[in-house]
C-alpha cells in the first residue's frame, strides 16, 4: 500500500507539470529507528512530454523504471507501457533440526558446506508469492507482458536460527499499442528556382 501511495502522488505531480509520462523511476524504501513497523516510500523519476502522443484526459501517466530512449524505443516497437507493477512476500522461516544442528559452532556438521534446505524452499516460497502479485498487478492493469523486473531481497535472522525473508520484484507492465491505417507520407523537396 506505501509503494502504491508514493506512485500515485508521483503520477499526481506529473499531471500537473504537463507530462507525458516519468521515466527513470526509483523506489527507495525506508524504515526508522524511532518507528520499528513504519515504512516510508519515496518515488522519484524524470517527466517528459511530446508533441508526437497526447495523453487522454483520464488516461493514467505511466510511470516505468525505464530510461527515456528505452521508453521511446519501446514505443516506436509498438508497445505502450502501462506503468509500475510490483509484488512483495514475507515469508518467516522456521528452521528446522538439520539446519539448527548445522548452524551450531561446536558441531562437527557446522563445519562442512552444505544447504539449509529449509531456507532454501522459504526463499523459493516466497519470491513465487511476490511473482504471483507482481502477476495480478499485471492483470489488473491489462498487461499483456512485464520488462525490467527487479528483484530485491532482505533476510533477518531471528533467534533460534529462524529467518525472516522479504523479496520484492518491480518490473513495467506493457500493452500492445493499437495502430489504425498506417498514416499518409508526405515529402517535402526543395528543386530549387524555377
């Protein structure tokens, strides 16, 4: 819902400095030490206009992670990106005998390299549920595709070797743009004086 809010007032100040659509968008996310469950969402990119494509009225700004050649390549390709789609799972971790055993100092299994197996399948778990949402979001904008996703990851360590895993992947929704009759060509050529 932070990520959401801070997209939408983004797209809100590009409405209102005339633009096309914003490119270059970084998410920063933030937590504070005063505040241990507050999370801040900053949303930052670059506003750009054209005289070649008019957004409708209620048309909404796209917003894409993009930078402004790889918007208009897109573009000229025939694709329209529909902005920032995203999904984000915690997963916490219980860790199981094998991986406790494994992860105790003085046991001769500690010091052998081996998989924590149990982390294993919670990470896997957990960027499936973000991929999933990152999908839904895709849907519900009426994607037909998702370029760029980023992945990011976070693990915290909680105490009797449990882990608590946060994955987030934010990727930009394209559609096909539709295109009419292809339109009339027109040259213009300087012969000179007559």
């Amino acid at each position: 819902d932070a990520r959401i809010q801070a997209l939408a007032r983004l797209r809100e100040n590009a409405r209102e400095a005339g633009a096309l659509a914003v490119v270059d968008v970084r998410l920063r996310r933030g937590t504070f030490a005063q505040a241990k469950r507050a999370i801040e969402f900053t949303a930052l990119g670059t506003a750009i206009g054209s005289d070649l494509v008019d957004l409708d009225e209620y048309e909404p700004i796209p917003l894409v992670s993009l930078s402004g050649g790889d918007f208009w390549k897109l573009f000229e390709s025939g694709y329209w990106p529909l902005g920032l789609v995203g999904g984000t799972s915690v997963v916490f971790i219980i860790s199981g005998r094998r991986t406790k055993v494994a992860r105790f100092r003085f046991s001769r299994f500690s010091l052998r390299n081996q998989e924590f197996e149990d982390y294993t399948e919670g990470i896997a778990q957990a960027r499936l549920r973000a991929a999933g949402r990152l999908r839904q979001e895709a849907r519900e904008v009426g994607a037909t595709g998702v370029l760029g996703v980023e992945v990011r990851r976070e693990r915290a360590e909680r105490s009797d070797d449990n882990l608590m895993v946060t994955v987030d992947l934010l990727g930009n929704a394209i559609t096909p743009i539709e295109r009419g009759e292809p339109q009339e060509l027109t040259y213009a050529v300087n012969v000179g004086k007559a």
